[in-house]
C-alpha cells in the first residue's frame, strides 16, 4: 500500500493504535525456564529427548541468560543433542552454568556474547559462517566462545 495513497484519517489511527510492547528479558522472567528448557531440549532431538535433573534445572535459573531466550535456546539444544536420552546433570552443563562463583560479564562482554549467540543460530550452529558474518576470524571466534563461556554442539560432544 502507498503511504501517500492513504487518507490522513488512516495514518492517524494507524499511529494512534501503534503501541509499543516491551518484552520482559529471560532473567527478569526466570519461571518461564523450566518449560522453556524442556521445549528446547525436545525440539533438539524429539525422539529421544533429554530431560534436566533438579540440580541442573537450578543451574540454568542462576545464570543471568545475556543472550536471553535465543542463548537458553543455543545451550539447550546443544545439550540435547550431544547427551540424547539422558537426564542431564550439572556436570554435564556448560562450565559458565556450573558455578555461580564466576564473574559476571561486562556489558560490552554481554553485547558481544548476544551477537555471537545470534549469529551461531542464524548460521545454524556453523561457526566458519558465524565468524565470517561478524568480521572476525575463525581462531578469534573460538577464542570468544572459550572466554565468554558460549557453548557449541561441536564443542559439547563427548
């Protein structure tokens, strides 16, 4: 539709109506994990899903998720698909996940875990194509995901 086409009336209501929606970020709505993390864990191998034992569970509800859903999305996945059947443990939780002693991260740290996060999942988990469409190399993604506690199916497999 041509935006000059409309009558004045309808560019009113339309910016009338606009509303703005703020989504509450994953650490603020931390009860939303447990059904989050069995849906992620299902989707990541339906046949043979994994489940979270209650340590585990209270793992993923003490860190802070920078990455909100998309990072509990990644990790979960991954751990799905690397331990398929299993009732997963702490132990077999990314180190980051394991202790609540570690630091928290900085907010450039942070920014820069989110669109690592981001673009691990827009290139389905490939981190050649993950570090190419963020203008670093290889060896300095891997780096990243070491230091800023991202884990990868490739990096989480026995």
């Amino acid at each position: 539709m041509n935006p000059e086409a409309c009558p004045d009336y309808v560019s009113e209501a339309v910016s009338q109506i606009a509303a703005r929606v703020t989504v509450p970020s994953l650490s603020e709505t931390k009860e939303r994990i447990p059904v989050l993390a069995a849906h992620f864990l299902d989707a990541a191998a339906p046949a043979d899903r994994s489940t979270l034992s209650a340590v585990a569970l209270q793992g993923l509800m003490r860190w802070h998720w920078p990455g909100n859903i998309a990072e509990l999305r990644v990790t979960l996945e991954a751990l799905g698909r690397a331990h398929p059947g299993r009732v997963l443990q702490a132990n077999d939780l990314p180190e980051h996940l394991q202790s609540t002693s570690r630091r928290r991260l900085s907010k450039l740290e942070s920014l820069e875990r989110d669109a690592i996060v981001a673009a691990l999942e827009q290139s389905g988990g490939n981190r050649s194509v993950a570090a190419d469409s963020l203008g670093m190399g290889r060896t300095t993604l891997y780096r990243k995901l070491r230091s800023l506690g991202i884990e990868t199916p490739e990096s989480m497999a026995p």
